[in-house]
C-alpha cells in the first residue's frame, strides 16, 4: 500500500474524530451530570463511550470494509442535558441507558419494532429535537449578558471561525474556553489520570419511560436513520441490522460506566465516506479504521479534559455547548416545520420539548411526542390519510 494512497484517508480519519469529539463533549458531560452523574462519573462516562464506539467501528470497519463511523448520541445527551432529575438518581439514569441499548438490539432482531420508530411522524421527531435544545442552544446569550468577559472570547472566536473555517468554529471556540480555565482555575494533577467508574444499575418507571424511550427515538431517528442516509449518498450500504446490535450491545455493556448511548454517525460520518477521505471509495474504511485509533487515544485524555470543563466558570461551557448544538438547532427546526401540513402538530411538538415539564415523574420529551400525535390525530380525523415523502424516506431507510 503506497503512502499515497493513505495518506487521504488517515488524515479524514484523525478530522472526524477530532471534529466528532470536541464538537459535542462538552454536551455529554452537561447531559450526564444532569441526570445525577458526579464530575467523576462523568468523565468514566464520557471515556466509556469513546472506547465503545471505537471498538464498533473498528469491528464494522474491518470486517465490511466500508467507512461506517459510529458516535455519541448527542441529540441524546442534549435530551439528558435538559433533564430536571431522574427519580432513583444516578443508578435509575444507569438502568434506562441499559434498558436503551435493550431497545437498539431489540430493533436489530425485531424488524417490526423500526417500522414502529420509522413511523413516527419525521416532522415530529425533528420538532421534537428542536424542542430539546432550545434551552441549551439559550446558554449563550444569557452567558454572555451575565459574563461577558468570560464568555466574549468564545463567542467572538466562533464567529471568526464560522466564517473562515465552519468546521472548526465549534472546536476553536472550546479550544479558547478551556484555555481560559487553564489560565484561572487551580486543578489537582491527581484528578488528571484516566478512571472507570462503576454503577450498578437500577429502574425506576418514570426514567424508563422518561430517559430510555425518547433517548431510545431521537437516537433513532436524528442518528441511525440519518446515518444510513449519509453513507447511502456516498454509495455505501451500511449493514443495517448488524450495526443496531454492535451499537445496543455497546450501549448496554458501556452504560454502568456512564455511557448514555452509542449510534451510526450521521454529520461526521461524511468525514470519513466523502471524497476528503480520498478519491478511491474503496479505500476510504481506513479512514474509519483511524478514527477509531484516534477515538482510543481521546479516551485517555477525557477524563482530563473532563476536570477542565469542571472547573470552568459558571456559564462558560454551557455557552460553548450552546454553540455546538446551534446548526443540529437550525436543522431541526428547518426540517419540523417545513411541512405546513404538519406545521401545527410540530409546533406543539416543539414548544412542549421546550417547556422542561415534568408530569408524573416524566419528562418533557416524552410529554412533547404524545402532544404532537394528539393533536395529528385529532387535525387528521376523518380525512384520507397521505404519505409526506420525507415520511416515505425514513421508512425506507430504517429497513435498508
């Protein structure tokens, strides 16, 4: 194999986990701590779900010899990030990211139950995603107005980049942040090493129905989905059913050290499967090979990277975390309200999301789903039923 003839592909692979990484781990730990989680258990967190989505990638990578890229939930950690509590505590939180990984690996061997997740309304789904991260996509600007001389550099500095080099306005803009803690804050070396932190999991109805199931559906239908329709457009057929189960058996198996959930990349996977990872597209799995590599080697440094964000002052991170869920926001809501058909259910959708309720111990999420079907069941009462195209895609898509 000539240098040449790599050299594409190994770089496209250390990008997408560098992009994939610091555009989103900031959300990880704000969604993990919400939920109950210590810093500490955070970190043990956020370092399970590099090690698992890296190993399955390297399993789907190596064996089908394709670029797939797996991630994060991060429209999932958006989810817990807007969570007000979850009763039973942290262990409850464990146990409905187990029962989340249940319900992927129950879609790899039950066909029937994506029919189920692919029948939601697509416009609902997305509303419902801008719902999440309205509020976290808020922080800046009331960070900014309470802290601007904290917060002002990030901002500034995601700007510039925005303009300049889109890709790296997100990790510019934490780049400047952490450097700002750094400079300020007194951080033990000890608090430093890399750690696992064990829970043992415990269920609670209201975060099985509160946390796992609509964890369980924006995974599914703002990655997996999505996923597979990224990979398709750069001539891919991403092995389905095997990736549900490498992504739920990873899922559980990661979740009693914090790992919320594991999935197909959907944004980044274009890192590694477009023509930036090379102009032989048979070629381009050692892109995702790499990314993997790189996704072990950020393991090491999370939990690092974990005491950094910690110590950051009050507003600086969820600022920076706003920022990098501030494109995923304009998508969301370019994609729920496109339809005018579906305009109103999805406006309910979204404002119920955004709310943060919490109704019988549940939350607003689950809450913001049932509203939006209400209200698209009672508008559609009597009439003849249509598919939307974009309703026809997604089903096509989850029985790819």
């Amino acid at each position: 194999m000539s240098q040449d003839s790599t050299h594409g592909p190994v770089m496209a692979g250390v990008v997408t986990a560098l992009v994939g990484f610091s555009s989103s781990f900031v959300v990880v730990l704000a969604g993990l701590v919400a939920v109950g989680a210590t810093p500490d258990q955070a970190a043990s967190g956020l370092a399970t779900l590099l090690v698992t989505q890296s190993l399955g990638m390297l399993w789907l990578s190596l064996r089908h010899r394709i670029p797939v890229t797996l991630a994060w939930s991060t429209p999932g950690a958006a989810l817990l990030a807007t969570s007000t509590g979850v009763t039973g505590g942290w262990s409850a939180a464990v146990g409905a990211f187990v029962a989340t990984g249940v319900l992927i690996l129950l879609t790899a061997l039950v066909p029937k139950l994506g029919d189920l997740v692919a029948a939601i309304p697509h416009s609902l789904a997305r509303a419902m995603l801008a719902g999440v991260l309205l509020p976290l996509c808020l922080a800046p600007v009331t960070a900014l107005v309470d802290s601007p001389a904290a917060v002002a550099p990030l901002v500034v500095t995601w700007l510039v980049l925005l303009r300049l080099a889109p890709r790296w306005a997100v990790p510019g803009a934490l780049l400047v942040a952490l450097g700002t803690v750094l400079a300020t804050a007194r951080i033990d070396a000890a608090d430093l090493a890399p750690h696992l932190a064990w829970t043992t999991p415990t269920w609670s109805l209201s975060a099985l129905v509160g946390i796992a199931l609509p964890l369980y559906v924006v995974t599914m239908a703002s990655q997996n989905v999505p996923g597979v329709a990224v990979m398709s457009g750069f001539g891919y057929r991403v092995p389905w059913r095997e990736s549900l189960a490498v992504t739920g058996i990873g899922t559980v198996v990661g979740a009693p050290t914090g790992g919320h959930a594991i999935n197909l990349a959907a944004i980044s996977a274009a890192l590694s499967a477009g023509p930036t990872a090379g102009p032989d597209p048979r070629r381009r799995w050692i892109a995702a090979v790499t990314a993997s590599v790189a996704y072990l080697v950020l393991a090491v440094a999370s939990t690092a990277l974990a005491t950094l964000v910690a110590a950051a002052a009050d507003g600086v991170m969820q600022a920076a975390a706003g920022l990098a869920l501030l494109g995923t926001l304009g998508a969301a809501l370019a994609e729920g309200l496109a339809d005018p058909a579906e305009r109103e259910p999805a406006a309910a959708t979204l404002v119920v999301a955004a709310s943060g309720v919490t109704v019988l111990g549940i939350g607003a999420a689950f809450w913001a789903l049932v509203a939006g079907l209400l209200l698209r069941g009672f508008l559609r009462a009597g009439r003849t039923p249509t598919v939307r195209p974009s309703e026809r895609t997604s089903s096509t898509s989850a029985r790819t």
